[in-house]
C-alpha cells in the first residue's frame, strides 16, 4: 500500500511503484513492469511521455539560452503568446510557472478591474467542488473543505455558489452589489469530471455582460486539446474575458499562461505583476513545440473521437453493473461514479491491471488518457476497467 519516506513532507498519498522511463501512453517501473497510463500526470502529458520532438525542443534550448530574465525581449514566449491568442480568440498573455499562478493572475485582473471601477470590497463568484490550486488566493477560490482545512482564515472575496446553476447567480446578481469577475472551470476536473452545460455558460456570459463582470474559465485542466477542442468554453460559443492555462500546455514541463482580451487585456501595467521563471525561452519553446504537434496531428479532434470511443465502450461494459451510477465525461476528460468510496482501485488497478488511473472526490473514477493513444489503447482501457469493476 502507499509508502511513505521520512526526508519528504507527506502530503502525497504514493503508490509503492517509481517509474523509470515512458513512451507514449506506455510507462516502465522500476523492475521493467509495463503500465498503460490512463491519467497523463493528471491531464499533463497529453502528447505522450517521452516525445521526441518536447525532446529535442529542451535538449535545443538547454544548449542555447535557458534564462535571461523578464528584463528583456524573449522571442519564445511571443511566439507562444500569438499562437495561443490565435487558437484561443485571445488578445494578450502573461506567462508563469503553474495553474495555481495562472489562476492567481486570473484573480489579480479580477481585482484591478475593480478597482479601476472605485469598488472597494469586490467579490469573485465561485463554484461549489471547484478546484482552482493550493496558494492562499487559489484555494480560498476552491470549493472543497479539505483544501482549506487548518488553513483558515481565508482570503476574503469570494461568493460560493452551487455550480450549474443560473438562478443562483441571478439572485447573487441581484442582491450583492460588489461582484466584478466569475471564475469557473467548463468541466470541473478535482470536483468529479462533471461539464458545465452550455445554456450556463451562455448565461454567465450574459450577466457579465450586462454587469461588466469578467467571464474568467480555469482551463488549466480542460484546455489544450482534453475535451476534443482546444479548449472547453469552444463546445459552448461563448467566449471568456480571461482564460487560464497550465497542465498539457507543457506536456510536463512547468509551464502556465493566463491569456485575455479586450478591457482584461489592458489591465497589468509595468510593475503590477511578474514571475522570475514564467516565460522563460526553454518553458516557452517547449510550449510551441507542443502546439506544433497537436496542430500537425489534429490532436483536440482526435480527442473528441477518442472520448466518444472510450464512453461508449464503458458504457457498453459497466452499465447495470452494481455500484456504478453514471458515466459522463468530454473528450478524453472521463468519470464513471461509483455509489461508494473507491480510493483503494487506484492501487488496485496498478497492481492487478496495470493500468494508471485517479480517483476524485472519494468516489470517482477518472480517467485522463493522453490524446496520442491508439484506438487499441483506447480498447484496452475500457477491457482492463471493466475487469476490475465486475
Ligand atoms: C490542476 C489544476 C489547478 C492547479 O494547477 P497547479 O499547476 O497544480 O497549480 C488549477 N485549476 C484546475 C482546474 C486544475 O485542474
């Protein structure tokens, strides 16, 4: 069962298994065991482990130029920035290190608006079983009561709000004076793998509109290609005031960018923000190297097919099976509900299936493929769940 080492600080639940090497959706462990990786690092690894050309993009850039601060031009990170801005409908990017940073500039903007308006007590809508990150601004935005425990009191300046639910924020509307931005995820992820419906985020995009409230969607985890677009507000016709980006943008090197438009694009001035590492030509390079091939490889459409496959594979195996309660999911974002807790198939499905998949919320199983798996890999996912589950 997990293990524990006394020279790290245990906030991680680890499995009793390291691995040593990857390719593609394979992993290797330490005796040459091979797993199939139904996880991605938690939606990071999105082209795959090992890939040749995230590779040769480091190995490249490491020989050349690996940091020469803010201070000065940075040809990467604009280049990142305009291929992001063209595939996003986004104007202008800042770049950090993280999704927790990412959401941290997210509610910076937030802020400013404000106070740009002369409101001197603004408030962010969030949403229930939200999950934003683990600095003090992020998980005071998180609705998850493990999060904040022991770390009380929170930063102030958020209103919680069921998720899904457009009365609700009508009546928040309504009765609260002070609100200048909503941030919500277009799947919630950590929450249970659960998407928001279109007819809310077209609501949303109408209050904040009408309100001048910024539209502000965490796709740290849906974006880059998970849910069978590039990102998850693209299923919807809306389009956000600001976005926040991390995960897959790196395939697993640190690498997060909060990107807006319009009055949102116009908000930092020099001074107002800044990050030592973020952006820097190795973070950024890598980042166009993984463009190139979800764009060369038709990656969010794969995807969008694969999802479907996995989906319906899952649903042909495990519906009526006892304890399973609903299979939904976008893309290759997956989540079959159990009616009870479920943590310990996490270790069994490594042991006995070899296979990598999450558990959410106690009693969720997620699955996060990465997007370049074979349709076989696909197959094989659906067989080894369905063994487990039966
Ligand atoms: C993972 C995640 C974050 C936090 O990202 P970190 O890189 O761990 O800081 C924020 N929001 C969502 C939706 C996430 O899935």
């Amino acid at each position: 069962m997990p293990t524990a080492s006394s020279f790290l600080m245990p906030v991680y639940t680890r499995q009793p298994i390291s691995f040593v090497r990857g390719l593609g959706a394979t992993l290797w462990d330490e005796d040459g065991i091979e797993y199939l990786d139904a996880i991605a690092g938690v939606a990071v690894t999105n082209i795959g482990h090992a890939h040749p050309e995230v590779a040769n993009a480091i190995a490249e850039q490491a020989g050349l130029l690996l940091h020469t601060s803010n201070m000065f031009g940075i040809p990467w990170q604009e280049r990142l920035s305009k291929q992001l801005c063209a595939l996003s409908g986004m104007q202008r990017g800042f770049f950090c290190n993280s999704g927790a940073e990412a959401n941290e500039t997210a509610l910076k903007l937030a802020r400013l608006h404000a106070n740009k308006q002369g409101i001197s007590q603004p408030q962010v809508l969030v949403m229930e079983n939200s999950f934003h990150g683990r600095t003090f601004a992020t998980l005071a935005a998180t609705g998850n009561p493990a999060v904040h425990r022991g770390f009380e009191p929170l930063m102030p300046g958020f209103v919680r709000l069921p998720y899904n639910d457009t009365e609700a924020v009508r009546r928040a509307a309504d009765c609260m004076p002070n609100i200048v931005a909503v941030l919500v995820e277009p799947v919630q992820g950590e929450g249970g793998v659960r998407p928001a419906s279109a007819a809310y985020l077209q609501a949303l995009r109408s209050l904040c509109d009408e309100r001048n409230w910024l539209l502000m969607l965490d796709e740290v985890q849906t974006g880059m290609g998970r849910t069978g677009a590039w990102f998850g507000f693209q299923h919807t016709g809306v389009v956000p005031d600001v976005i926040t980006l991390a995960k897959g943008l790196g395939n697993g090197f640190p690498l997060g960018a909060c990107l807006a438009r319009d009055q949102a694009a116009a908000l930092l001035a020099p001074g107002s923000h800044g990050s030592t590492f973020g952006g820097n030509p190795l973070a950024c390079r890598v980042g166009c190297a993984v463009i190139e091939v979800m764009e060369r490889e038709h990656l969010p459409e794969r995807a969008a097919r694969l999802g479907e496959r996995l989906l319906h594979g899952l649903r042909a195996n495990l519906d009526g099976v006892p304890g399973v309660i609903d299979i939904r999911g976008l893309g290759l974002m997956v989540g079959i509900e159990l009616d009870g807790p479920c943590d310990d198939l996490v270790h069994k499905a490594l042991v006995q299936e070899r296979l990598l998949i999450s558990v959410t919320r106690g009693r969720t199983i997620r699955l996060l493929p990465p997007l370049i798996c074979s349709e076989a890999q696909i197959d094989e996912i659906t067989r080894r769940l369905t063994r487990l589950l039966r």
